[in-house]
C-alpha cells in the first residue's frame, strides 16, 4: 500500500500537469482500492491549469472520469469485492441521505460536503484528487460510495467516458430532460457531453436531433451519434429562424453544452413557446451570469440544470453500461485518441485546440 503509483498532478493554473509519484494513504473502513484501467480526459480537468478556475487548491491529482478494477476493501465494505469493475463517481450516492431515497434528484448530500479527503501523499504532504477521486493515478483510495459496480463484460477502455460525459450528456437528454419518441432536439456544443446528448436524444427515440456547432469537423461523428442535421452558426444567416424552421417553430428541447451565456439565450430562444425545455449542461464561467429575455420564459419555456445528466450514480450509471452491452449506446465515435498517461500534456493540448473529442489516459497496469 505504500509503494509509489504515478498520477498526473497539476500544481496551479498556467502550468503543465505533471507526471509523478505519489503514495496512497491506508485503507480507512469504508474505502476501496481501485487500479485504473483507463480514463478519459474532460474540459473541468483542464480549467485547473487553463486560468478558467480560481480558487483551487494545488497539488491536485486531475482526472474524474474512468473505469478500473477494485484490488481491495476497508473492512467494513459491503457492496464491492476486489476483482470487481467499477466506475468512480464524481457524485457519491449514499443511498440513506433524503436526495439519495427520494426520486427527484442524484445530488447525494455526500457531495455537498467536504470529505477532507486526501488520499495521495506528494512526498511528505497528503494531497486531494479532483471531484475526491483523480483518476489520472495508477490506482486511487476513494470511499465505497464513489464507485458504481459494472457488467465486468463491459470494456473498460470504452466505457469509461460514461462517468463524466456519457452521464451528463445522456442523462441530461433520459433523465433530466426525459426526451420522449417522436420529440425535436437541438444540442449546442458537439464535444464529449454534446455528443452523449445527441446519442440520448436518438435512444430517447427523437425525431429531429439537431447538432450545433462551430467546429464543422465535427458533422460526422454528430451523424454518428444520431443527429439527423448538423448547423454550422456561420453558414445560416439566423441561426434562430433556421432552428425555428427546422423544427418546424420551435424544439421541444433543447441543451447547452458549451458553457456560454449567449449560446444558453439562443438554446433557450430556439425551443417552442410553450412547452420548450432548455437543459444547461455547460458551465459558464464565474464571471458570466445569465441573462434572458423574460417573456421567454414567461411564454412557457422552461430552464433547467443538471450534474452527471440527474443519473442516482450507483443504481442507475450500471444501467447505461447494460444498454451498451446490449448494442444501444456506442462511444468509438467519441473516443478521438489514446494515450499514456506520461502523454498527458498532449491529450489537454488536443482538447484545447478542439482537435479532440474524448481522449482516453490507458495505464500500463503497474500495480502498488
Ligand atoms: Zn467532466
Ligand atoms: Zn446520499
């Protein structure tokens, strides 16, 4: 347990993360062990080294999107077993906190709190990984309510992505918006999160799927998700009434995810007065506030948020994996690039310069 494992750990914005050793702290009763197998590299991991965060506090091991196998158990764990796969979970579920057993919402009290947790030690001084997890280690110590069991047929250098992007991009369209058969759907920003709420929308059984993007190389893998119409904003004259046009006046739904308050007042703009549902998955910077025209609201249209796609993390994540077993969900399209963990750097330089979707860290397996 204490031998060293190397993580990517990032010591202040506008620097490189770097690649070092760290040891793990002992098992407490109710923590898991878990080597990391893969993980997949996201925008919130970047903004401690970009200059989009403040208030951070560094060394911190990034990474809180991944899959692994569980290696060991505090004695009074109960619901996994070493051998076990898993996804660790930026949202913890409890299961006895009122969030956890009532059926609005999967923000787990758990996740409000602050656990104090600090699980890797950088040399002397004992050091916190993002979301309580850093998943950019070669193995992390994080409680048993941070992970959810999986099918263990289930490929963990694919289904990775489902822990970050694939919750919050097709929960936002199955459980936060509950898109029905048949409905229309605009999705603003095609990066990861996009992409997995244009494939819940297709799961969903919409009708209309529209993608929106700046970025015109991403058309393909929007088709390949389950847009139906790809819209660049520079090649229509308004983007408004050519989204109002092809919905034929106004989306049944539609989600942000690109974190901009101008794109969030077009998302909000382009649904159907009414009934129009906006999800904001995006996050707006700090310095952003929103601003909406009120009678958009007032005609019917509602605004609404969600973290990880309002998926309860330990008895529903499963469930998605399930449906990709069973062939309904595909993440190949999404997954742009593979890398090692010592490449790190290029896997953030890629995701800045929007030359990658999904970018997935493999570990070589070298165990503590
Ligand atoms: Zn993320
Ligand atoms: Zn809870």
């Amino acid at each position: 347990m204490n031998a060293f494992v190397r993580a990517a750990v990032a010591h202040g914005q506008r620097g490189e993360v770097i690649v070092e050793a760290v040891r793990l702290k002992p098992l407490g009763p109710n923590d898991v062990l878990v080597q990391m197998k893969a993980a997949g590299i996201c925008h919130s991991d970047m903004s401690f080294i970009n200059g989009e965060r403040s208030g951070a506090t560094y060394p911190l091991v990034l990474g809180h999107e991944g899959a692994g196998v569980v290696l060991e158990c505090g004695p009074q764990v109960t619901s996994v077993v070493p051998g076990d796969h898993v996804i660790p979970l930026g949202i913890p579920e409890c299961g006895v906190c009122q969030a956890c057993i009532g059926g609005k919402t999967n923000l787990c009290d758990e996740y409000f709190r602050d656990s104090g947790s600090r699980p890797f030690l950088l040399g002397d001084q004992a050091i916190r990984g993002f979301c309580d997890l850093g998943t950019f280690a070669e193995a992390i110590v994080v409680r048993d309510i941070q992970v959810a069991r999986i099918d263990s047929a289930a490929p963990l250098d694919v289904i990775c992505c489902l822990g970050c992007a694939g919750a919050t991009g097709l929960g936002a369209a199955l459980f936060t918006a509950k898109v029905e058969a048949g409905a229309s759907v605009v999705v603003f920003g095609l990066g990861g999160i996009g992409m997995n709420a244009v494939q819940g929308a297709r799961l969903a059984g919409a009708s209309v799927i529209i993608g929106v993007d700046t970025n015109p190389s991403r058309e393909t893998a929007a088709r390949a998700a389950g847009a139906t119409h790809f819209v660049d904003p520079a090649g229509v004259e308004n983007l408004l009434d050519h989204l109002r046009e092809l919905t034929g006046g106004g989306a049944d739904y539609s989600f942000e995810c690109v974190g901009n308050q101008r794109v969030l007042s077009d998302a909000v703009e382009c649904t159907r007065r009414g009934w129009g549902v906006t999800v904001m998955v995006g996050v707006l910077p700090g310095s952003q506030q929103i601003e909406l025209r009120p009678r958009a609201i007032l005609e019917g249209r509602r605004l609404m948020g969600s973290y990880l796609g309002n998926i309860k993390t330990r008895t529903q994540l499963p469930r998605l994996v399930d449906r990709f077993l069973e062939g309904d969900l595909g993440f190949d399209s999404l997954i742009s690039h593979r890398i090692a963990l010592q490449d790190i750097n290029e896997g953030f330089a890629r995701l800045a310069d929007g030359s990658a979707l999904r970018t997935v860290v493999h570990f070589d397996s070298v165990m503590p």
